[in-house]
C-alpha cells in the first residue's frame, strides 16, 4: 500500500508526517509504506491513500483519491485512530 504524506513544500510538514505514519502502521500491522511528497506533484501521483492537513486534502480532493485529514501531525494517537478508520474500515 503506498500512502503519501503531502504538504505545501513536500519538506518539513510532510517528512514529519510520513515518519510518523510509518511507525502507525507498523503497530496497526498494515503493509504499507508512506513517503512525503509537495502538494504540486501529489496532483499528479498515484497512491492509495493522501494524508495531510484538512487544507491540503481539500485541494487535493479531485472524487478519485482518498484522503485521510490529520489535524496534529504528531499525535501518534490521531494518526493510528485515522489509518483504523480509513483504511482498516474498508476491509
């Protein structure tokens, strides 16, 4: 499962965000991998799933991909209850 964690600059944000999406999902034991990744080249990647700021997500949103808002990027607790719901819901 490829995740991308997107942010304005694909820098500090998302880099944040990816690390700590990475250990989620290692606890949730879901294959996967999270990456970051700016928001200009993130219209144009595929992935599984987007997660991010709810700003970002909202520019992102285009009906086809799926997007996970967070709102405190390093609030492991967040993170986890989101990747439960998003992406554990579905099966």
């Amino acid at each position: 499962m490829k995740i991308l964690a997107v942010c304005g600059n694909g820098l500090g944000t998302s880099f944040i965000l990816s690390m700590n999406v990475n250990k989620a999902l290692k606890v949730l034991n879901i294959d996967g991998e999270c990456k970051n990744m700016d928001l200009a080249s993130a219209k144009t990647e595929v992935a599984d799933y987007y997660i991010g700021t709810p700003e970002i997500m909202e520019q992102l949103q285009d009906g086809n991909k799926k997007t996970i808002s967070i709102i405190n990027m390093v609030s492991a607790d967040e993170i986890q209850k989101e990747l439960t719901s998003h992406i554990l819901g579905e099966k």
